[in-house]
C-alpha cells in the first residue's frame, strides 16, 4: 500500500531540541504596552548565559533559543518577570483565543467607565472653547467636582500606566507608560495645586482624564486591529471537522478527530470534510483543495490518492485509511509555518527597533527642554508645563513597532491561504529584490513525470529483451526516468528479472549484474565511456523534440536507446513570461543534453539554460550567479536540490517534491505550478510597499507630531488623541494586505 510521508518537518513542541544540548521554545508574552517593552524583554533574555531571543511585539511572543544544561523554561520565564512582565509556555490557540477576549472585554469594561467619567469634563472643555472663558478661569463645573471626576480615571483606571512605568523604570528602561504617567500625572498635580492654592489660573483635569480615556481607546482599537490581522491562521485552525466517521472491528463509530489514531479506517461522506490525513482505499470523488493550495478547481481522487485534513469532499463516499494524524497532518505543518513566519523579524525592523529603544529617553530630553524654554521665554509655568505634557503624549513609539509585524502577520496569512508557506520574515522580504531565479526542469518547469515514447533496439536485440533488462536495473533506482521505466514494464506485462548487484553513479546512470552479466544503463555520453557505438544523429534528433534519451550496454556493446518525454506544465510559459515582466532573470538547469534543454527552454520561452549539470553541481551554478553581485532565487523539487536551494538567497520548493528540498526552502509552494513563485514574489514586492507606507507614517507622525506639540500648537487632549490613532492607523493600513489576491484569483475575476 503506498506510503504517505509528512511534508515538513515534525511538530515543535516546547522545549524543541536543537543540537545536542540546544532547545528552541516560545512563550506568550502579557503586559507589554509598547515596542520599547518588547526590546527590554529581548535585552533581559539576551544577557541569560547561551540563549538568543527575539520578542514580537505585534503578535506578543518570545522566539527563544537556550542551552538546556544552563537554562531551563522555569528560569527564562523568571527573567520576563523580572523585567516587570509576564510569560507563560504557548497554550492551543482556543485558550489563548479565550484569554485575549476575556482581557478585551475587561479592558472594554474600564473604558466605559473612564468614558464616563470623563464626558462631564470634555463636555466642560467644550463649553470653555465655545465661551471662550465665560464662566471664568475654572470653568462651568466646580473646580472640587473637577477634581472628583477625574482622580478615579488617574489613579485607578490609569494604574496600569503607573506599573508598567514603574516596571519599566525599574528595569532600567522607559516605555510608553513612562510617557502617559508623567503627562498626566503633571497636568493633574498641576490642577490640584491650583485647587488647593485657590490660583486664578486654569485647572486642566479634563486633560489628564481625557488623555487616559483616549490612550485606552487606542489600545482596544489597535487590539482588534490586530486581531483581524491574524484572521487567516484563525480560519486554518478552524477549518479541521471536531468528528471523524471511524470503523474499527466492523463496527462504525464517531469518534473526536483527536482520538483518530494511524492505521484506523474512516469515512468520508459527500459535502463533509477529510478529517485527517489519509489514503483512499474505496471510492471515486473530487476534493475542493483550496486551502492547501489556493486552487479551487477540485482535484479527483481514486484509489490510492492521498487525502488532507480539512479538504471538502463534494460527491462520492470515500473509505480511507488515517495516516497522519494530530500535529503530523498537513494542516498542522501549515499551520506551524504560518506561526514561525509571523513570530519572526524583518530585517527591515532593525532600524525602527533601534530607534524605538532611544525614544523614550529622547522624548523626556524634548519634554524637559520644551518646559525650560516656555518657562524662559516668561509663558508661565503652566503654560510651560502644558506644552510639555503635549510632547511627552504626542509621542507614539508603538506605531514605529507595529509597523513591520503587522504586515508580516497579515501577508504571511493570507500567502497560506494561496497555498505559500512563508518560512520567515527576512524571505519575505528578499524576495521582493530577486533579480534572478534559477529554475529545475524536471519536476519544476514540466510535469516531473515522464513517460517511454520510443524503445529502439540495436540489431540483435528486441524490444522486450531491452525493455526486460532496463527495468530490472530501475528497480534499485528512485530516479524519476526509473520509475517511468517500470510503469512501462508493467503496461506492457514484462516482468523484471532479480539484479545480483547494482551500483548508481549519480548524474551518469546504473551500472549492474543480471544472471552474471554486466550492463550499463545511462546517458549516451555515459554508454559512450565504455566503448560502445550509438546512433548520434538519431539520438539528436530525439533530443531536439525535447526528449531525453538513454543507453543500455552489455560490456561495450549497444542493446538500445529508451527515449522519455516529459511534459512541461500548462502554466509554465505564462510564469516565465511573467517573471520577466517583473523584471526578474529566468535561467533553466538540467541534466539533460543541451539539445533535450534547448527544446524545453524554447517551449517556455527561456532564454538562458545550462545544460548536463550534475546534481553535485547546482549549488555551483547558484553560487557563480550570485558572484555576479545579483539576489539569486532557486525553485527545486528534489533531494538533488537541497544544497542549491540552500545556496540561493531565496529558495522555493513545490511541494510535491521531497521533503528535504522543503526543509531547505524558504518558501514552498503548495501548487505546483511555477505560477506560485510570481506570487511570492509580487506578495513581496506588496508586503514591503506597506511597510515602508507603515514606516514613513509613524516617523512622519513623530517627526510632525513632537515639533508642534514643543511650539505649543497642541493642546494635550489633542495631542492625546492623536497618539491613539496613530498606532491603530498604521495596523488598519497593514490590513489592507487581505485584498491581496494571486493571479489565478485575478485571472478569474477579470475574465469575462
């Protein structure tokens, strides 16, 4: 019964071993108000002996690598305490789904509350504006019921801004709440003294409360902003059926899709979903793929096809055999990429999160001296001490740290959804800058599947002899014209005969005894080395129709040629032609002869190829592109891929290759069509517009915003509210990665 072997490498639970004393884990990350607080738990961690840590501020997890011998998860989560945070090991998504709508609704809670307590005051603040002093330098309420309406909203709906600052400061760094706490606190201290004294000068409570209420309305919004931005991993995990239909000892139960073990038989029936990944064993039906491949025309299955959890079976009862389960399922892997790519960083964040661990600091610096200044230049010191307090709430360092993950989140999302596993943020990024991909044939550029057109025997020899001997040699190959050989034998009803040694030179062909006779089974040029004499001219003319052709030799004399076509994808042209309009350099390898290459690369209209490269040389080729100063990308499907796919700058694998090639790749392809890679790309090249959209909004927003709020053309509340608004903008603008669609998808929508 054929085997079905799991695409990529096993699930990761925490602690992943890595190395013989290494371990990778990740853990949920509570408490951080801004980036600068996520640059903190990074430095805390760093400095623990043999561990390396990277914390996300927009999806609030810690990537961390340690020695087990010197760290455990115990003393890692004691150091994010420390540091005046929180930590605990990743729980499944519904629980931490659940905790974040229990923390939403609670922080929701305290929202309506500040809101009202603070709508007297705005609406005090309103009428002040309206009157223009009318009612007096303290207003239309009383100073004293001012002062009571406003105290709760700082001091106890406002304490998170004191802990976090006291944390934060404690730790030795300065975050976000550094800035609200001080703001604030001295527009309410300021007010009091004026209360207290009796000054003829304003009281600005409304200030320090409306502030409060604005910064915890930017954060709701910036919660569910960000919540929507991580939509599409949501929607894979809850795309697996809770049941499965399982028939164990003739007997038909339904059971939970966690109790479903390898080996039990399940059914599918019509309009229900595949719940773990199998092997049909009985049956006719089509299956609606789609969210692993992105492709929604239905694939037909049969016996022996592979099913994959989640995929919709539209007619037809299927009778299948589980064979991988729980985190072994495709699903799972996808799942597990989707979550490696969004807890991961750009390098393009490097420079905000340098400029994000000296904001704070910087900010306090402008703040002290904008109040100095105003103060000199005979203001007052209220007004000093307001135009102050606009500066330090103005200043928004969240934007600055939104602005890379969240789009990360979202496109690495919605490339799963188009059947594209991104690995990591940096290949997102690369790949946006590739200016030449290499490209297999085999398997990449054609179907990877070819078949026996021509058997030409050598005078004395026959067909089935030829065919009898190549075959019983194929056995011992897993090459693709190998098995082509044996599909053929089986056709035709020739049966192999049993090998008494075999020996495959990689690249040439098979060298074997049968019944105590050597052959050889190989490439003309191989057959050639041992003397024997070929037809060149009907070999060439062979090749030229794109055909790849072998040898079989007995010592030095030729039994025949075996010529294979191998057909090139319906897509594959359309990709070429459009990789070259995005401006990227398409280059063809291949093993075969330069005649069979030459006729591939015409059908696909590419035009540079290198031909009879060996499978040892590729990374070669991949290495002597990129001396030319060029980002190189590779697309491969085979073991013999893996070490040019780890040469290239940005690798893509497809993913009916095998799973080293896609351990290798930073990118695979669930479609194998070379279709897929344009997408990547063209998401790239969208992804990283954003991003440096998200950029230059949070530095313009700081670099317009702090001026102003210095020159005292900002009055707090305002400033206030602007630094709300501003990190929710630059999620909202990452959001709108979702209207990304592939080109299938576009091509649908545009033809008539």
């Amino acid at each position: 019964m054929p085997e079905i072997r799991d695409q990529t490498a096993p699930p990761a639970p925490a602690p992943v071993p890595g190395g013989s004393h290494g371990a990778v884990t990740e853990l949920q990350i509570t408490g951080m108000t801004c980036v600068a607080c996520a640059a903190r738990i990074e430095k805390v961690l760093n400095r623990m002996p043999e561990v390396s840590a990277t914390v996300n501020f927009a999806t609030e997890k810690a990537r961390i690598e340690f020695n087990q011998q010197n760290t455990d998860l115990t003393a890692l989560i004691a150091a994010v305490q420390r540091a005046g945070f929180d930590a605990h090991p990743m729980r499944d998504f519904a629980a931490e789904k659940q905790e974040r709508a229990e923390a939403y609704r609670h922080e929701r809670m305290r929202f309506i509350i500040s809101l009202l307590l603070t709508a007297p005051l705005l609406l005090e603040m309103a009428v002040m504006l309206f009157t223009r002093g009318a009612h007096g330098a303290h207003g239309l309420l009383p100073v004293w019921l001012q002062w009571l309406l406003a105290t709760p909203v700082q001091f106890w709906i406002g304490r998170r801004f004191y802990r976090g600052a006291w944390h934060s400061l404690r730790g030795g760094g300065a975050n976000m709440d550094v800035l609200i706490a001080l703001g604030t606190s001295a527009a309410y201290l300021l007010s009091c003294a004026v209360l207290l004294l009796n000054l003829d000068i304003p009281v600005y409570f409304e200030a320090s409360a409306t502030i409060i209420t604005l910064v915890l309305l930017g954060k709701l919004l910036e919660a569910r902003a960000k919540g929507k931005a991580s939509a599409a991993l949501e929607a894979l995990m809850n795309l697996q059926p809770k049941l499965a239909h399982v028939e164990r000892d003739g007997i038909r139960m339904d059971v939970p899709v966690a109790q479903v073990k390898p080996g039990d038989i399940y059914l599918v029936r019509p309009g229900e979903s595949v719940p773990v990944d199998g092997l049909v064993l009985e049956g006719t039906s089509s299956l609606d793929e789609a969210m692993l491949t992105g492709e929604s025309l239905p694939q037909a299955k049969h016996e022996g096809d592979k099913v994959y959890t989640a995929t919709l079976n539209q007619h037809g009862l299927l009778k299948c055999l589980a064979v991988a389960v729980g985190a072994q399922t495709q699903l799972a892997a996808i799942i597990r990429l989707v979550e490696q790519a969004q807890g991961s960083k750009a390098p393009i964040q490097k420079l905000a999160d340098k400029i994000a661990g000296i904001f704070v600091p910087v900010v306090l610096v402008i703040a002290v001296l904008t109040f100095i200044a105003w103060w000199a230049l005979g203001s007052g010191f209220a007004t000093a001490l307001i135009n102050a307090v606009s500066v330090l709430v103005i200043a928004c360092p969240c934007a600055l740290g939104l602005a890379t993950p969240t789009a990360v989140v979202v496109a690495s999302g919605r490339a799963a959804q188009a059947g594209i596993l991104v690995k990591d943020a940096t290949a997102l990024e690369h790949a946006h800058k590739l200016a030449v991909l290499v490209v297999d044939k085999t398997g990449t550029l054609t179907e990877g599947k070819p078949k026996v057109t021509d058997l030409l025997p050598a005078p004395g020899s026959d067909e089935k002899q030829l065919l009898r001997i190549a075959a019983s040699m194929a056995q011992g190959s897993t090459h693709p014209l190998s098995r082509a050989l044996l599909e053929y034998a089986q056709a035709r009803r020739v049966t192999p005969a049993r090998t008494d040694s075999l020996n495959e030179l990689s690249g040439s062909g098979l060298r074997a005894e049968i019944g105590g006779i050597a052959y050889l089974l190989g490439s003309p040029a191989f057959i050639m080395q041992s003397g024997a004499a070929l037809d060149e001219a009907q070999i060439l003319a062979l090749q030229q129709q794109g055909k790849t052709v072998i040898a079989l030799a007995q010592g030095n004399t030729l039994l025949g040629c075996i010529s294979f076509a191998d057909t090139l994808r319906d897509s594959s042209a359309g990709a070429v032609a459009r990789l070259s309009g995005m401006g990227i350099h398409v280059v063809m390898l291949s093993g075969d002869n330069a005649a069979t290459a030459q006729a591939i690369a015409r059908q696909a209209n590419i035009g540079e190829f290198r031909a009879e490269v060996l499978p040892q040389d590729k990374a070669g080729q991949v290495q002597s592109l990129k001396s030319e100063g060029k980002l190189v990308g590779m697309v491969g499907d085979g073991i013999n891929d893996a070490p040019a796919l780890a040469a290239a700058d940005v690798s893509f694998a497809m993913k009916s290759g095998s799973d080293i090639a896609i351990e290798a790749a930073d990118i695979t392809l669930m479609r194998n069509d070379l279709m897929s890679v344009a997408d990547a790309i063209d998401l790239s090249r969208t992804t990283l517009s954003k991003i440096r959209q998200n950029l230059f909004f949070a530095f313009a927003y700081n670099v317009l915003g702090i001026p102003l709020a210095a020159a005292g053309m900002l009055n707090p509340v305002i400033a206030g509210a602007a630094m709300a608004m501003s990190s929710v903008s630059v999620v909202s603008n990452a959001l709108l990665l979702k209207r990304w669609r592939p080109y299938n998808e576009k091509f649908r929508r545009w033809r008539p």
